[in-house]
C-alpha cells in the first residue's frame, strides 16, 4: 500500500474545489434548485457507494492490498476520490450540454460520449499512478492489450457513471400526479 503523504492529496483536493465551483455555478442557475441539489446528492452517496463495492471487490487484483483494516480504510479513501471524479465528469458534460440536469435523460447518444470519456480518464489516470508508484497490479489483473493498464479499474469508470446518473435520475424522478377525479 502507498504510504499517505501530502503530495496525494494535491490532485484530489484540486479535482474537489473543481466541482464544488462547477456545483455552486449550476446551483445558481438552476431553475428548480431542491431537485437539482437532490439530484446531485444522491448522485454523490450512489457514487461513493458503488465505486466503495467496486473497488471492494476488485482490490485482489493489485499487489499487497488485503482485506484488513487499514487497506479497507485506503479503499474508502479511494473511493471518495472516485467519487469527486464521478462528479467532475457529471459537472464537465453540463458544461458541454448547459444543463446541470443533463443525465435526467440518457440517451443512446449521451452514454456512448460517458462510456468514452470515462473510459479514457481511467486509462490516463491509470497510467500515472502506475508511473509514479502509487499501485502495482497482481498478475490476476486482466491487462487490456496495446495500452498495459487494468480492465477493471477501467471499466469501472465506464460502467459506473452511467449507472450512478441513470440511479440517480430515477431515484429523484417526480412522482406520478395522482389521477384526477371526474365529476
């Protein structure tokens, strides 16, 4: 495991006032603010909890990660990081869409563009934390051919935001109106 040092908080902390402003810049114009927060909030607990399930699930596949305590811990820690890039993401497709409630609505079209963004952070993001040391993969981690980084942790970033938004927009949808009453 990477011991904790303040340089591994840099980008994370960076990433975290990025969406925290693009949040507060999407908050302000949004015409119905309590679903927008709602939205978003449920957005943010379903990403750290699937990313925590996910990276819970897949931490065999790199070296000297176990199930013990401090581990289990590092991986809550790294989730609330995926967490914070789940959320850069959302709050970069609202940028390109103008709308912070863009992934009420997905179609075909608006995944197809989430799969390939979040599929190329992850390979970047990969890349340099395997540059500098951060992690190291157990010969159990599939390797995707040509580029040497995981499948998991890529396909991670390519499953879960569509699931988390498409969760999301169904968890805050509006309720049925009740049916009205003829006289």
């Amino acid at each position: 495991m990477v011991a904790l040092t303040p340089g591994l908080f840099v980008v994370p902390v960076g990433a975290l006032a990025g969406a925290l402003g693009l949040y507060a810049y999407f908050l302000k114009r949004a015409t119905n603010k309590p679903v927008f927060r709602r939205f978003v909030g449920t957005g943010a607990v379903l990403a750290f909890l699937l990313n925590y399930a996910w990276e819970l699930s897949h931490c065999t596949l790199y070296q000297g990660i176990s199930y013990d305590l401090p581990h289990v811990a590092f991986l809550a820690l790294a989730s609330l990081a995926d967490t914070i890039m789940a959320g850069l993401l959302y709050f970069g497709f609202a940028l390109v869409y103008r709308n912070g409630l863009w992934a009420r609505h997905l179609p075909a079209e608006r995944i197809f563009w989430l799969v390939v963004a979040g599929g190329t952070g992850a390979i970047l993001s990969e890349v340099a934390h395997l540059a500098a040391g951060n992690w190291a993969y157990a010969t159990r981690m599939p390797i995707i051919p040509g580029i040497g980084v995981g499948l998991t942790p890529v396909l991670q970033f390519m499953v879960l935001p569509v699931l988390i938004y498409s969760l999301s927009a169904r968890f805050t949808a509006p309720s049925a109106a009740p049916p009205s009453r003829s006289s």
